[in-house]
C-alpha cells in the first residue's frame, strides 16, 4: 500500500523485493509501472482500498518466433 508522502508531495510505498523506498507520483493512474530506484524491481499500481498497491509488473520475453 502506499503508506507515507515523501518530498514533492509524492507518495511513497516500500519495495516488497529489498524494503527501499518508492515514490509514486500523485497523478499516478492505475496500471502505470513503477521502478525500485534500489533494486531495480518493476511494479504495476492497482488500485486497492486505500489507494495504489504495488504488484510486480509483468514481464513480456521477446517474441522470437519460435
């Protein structure tokens, strides 16, 4: 869940892969992806009942035509 503002009125929410710090910005729209500045770790915002949650964002492999 996003749990606490951070600096510039964004929202901040914590990583669920190393616990770092993620802002998401306040004019986030729902399935928007977010990145861990830390880890790098990708996820998508859902809108849960207190705001946004962040679930780890799917990732398409390429297509090699296989």
């Amino acid at each position: 869940m996003i749990n606490k503002e951070g600096k510039r009125g964004e929202n901040m929410s914590k990583c669920e892969e190393c616990d770092a710090d993620i802002s998401v910005p306040k004019d986030a729209v729902e399935g928007e992806i977010v990145t861990c500045p830390e880890c790098g770790a990708s996820f998508e915002l859902a809108k849960g009942s207190n705001g946004f949650q962040l679930k780890p964002a799917q990732s398409v492999g390429e297509d090699w035509g296989q």
